[in-house]
C-alpha cells in the first residue's frame, strides 16, 4: 500500500469533525415487483410527491 493510500485509510478511521448537514429534500420511494413468472425482473417505483415514477426492467 503506498503512503497516500494509507494517510486515506488514517483519515477515513476519523469521525467526521465538520459541521452536521440537514436534508434539503426528503421522500419516500415505494417499490412494487413485476408480473409474476415474467422472463425478467420487472418493478415499479415511485415517490410519495410524484416527482419519480419509474418502471424498473432488466437489460
């Protein structure tokens, strides 16, 4: 491991000492599964304000 490498890994063992965040935004995503038996995994999510809506599908 090289010395840059390792002065990351000392500092990520540190608490964060910065100031604390605040969430800008919040939601909640539902996720709701496909057809049953479909050739492929399928779903469905969208956000509790109705920003996101999105079929999920794989390739």
């Amino acid at each position: 491991m090289d010395s840059n490498t390792e002065k990351l890994m000392q500092q990520l063992e540190q608490p964060y000492q910065g100031t604390a965040m605040k969430p800008l935004y919040t939601a909640v995503v539902t996720v709701t599964p496909g057809q049953a038996g479909h050739a492929r995994m399928s779903g469905h999510a969208e956000s509790s304000d109705g920003l996101l809506v999105l079929d999920l599908a794989m390739p």
